[in-house]
C-alpha cells in the first residue's frame, strides 16, 4: 500500500526490507529476521493475487463458502449460525 501511495501525507516508495520480528523475554528479547527475498517482487505477486481475488468475487456464479476449506474447520465459530449451513446440509456435519 505504501508503494501505491495510499497513505495520506506519504509519496509512494518502493519498500526497503521485509522482516519478521520475534520478541520475547529471558536474555535475548529480540530477534529480527530478515525476508531473503526482493519486497517489490513480493508485493508485485500479491497486488496480482489480489487483483484475480476481486475479479473472482466480481463473478455473480462464485459462491460465498462458509467453509472454503473444510479440512480446516476452526474449533469453534462465533458466525457459524449465521451461515445456515445446518439448514442446507446434505448429510451431518
């Protein structure tokens, strides 16, 4: 989004560096890891993905799962009775 100029008060730049942080306690409470990969290339691919995200969801035919990925079903749902999945069902859940 920076790199877009989408942040008022900002000029879009390209991004510098991508790092994770991981911070803890003891001893050494900080370790800084740096992403070995160009950020623009990164960023490029995504705003692609993003960009055929939107262009999908445009597509009156896409359905709105309520589960894309049922192997990964969260152990509990606050939203899961909004989506009647219950009601539809073909067979238990």
């Amino acid at each position: 989004m920076a790199g877009q100029g989408a942040f008022a008060g900002l000029d879009a730049a390209p991004t510098a560096e991508l790092a994770s942080w991981r911070l803890r306690g003891g001893r050494d409470v900080a370790e800084i890891c740096a992403v070995p990969v160009d950020p623009m290339i990164l960023a490029a691919a995504a705003l692609e993905r993003l960009h055929r995200l939107i262009a999908a969801y445009e597509d009156p035919g896409m359905p709105y799962l309520p589960v894309p990925d049922p192997d990964y079903l969260p152990a509990f749902d606050r939203y899961d009775h909004l989506s009647r999945r219950n009601e539809w069902a073909v067979g238990p859940l």
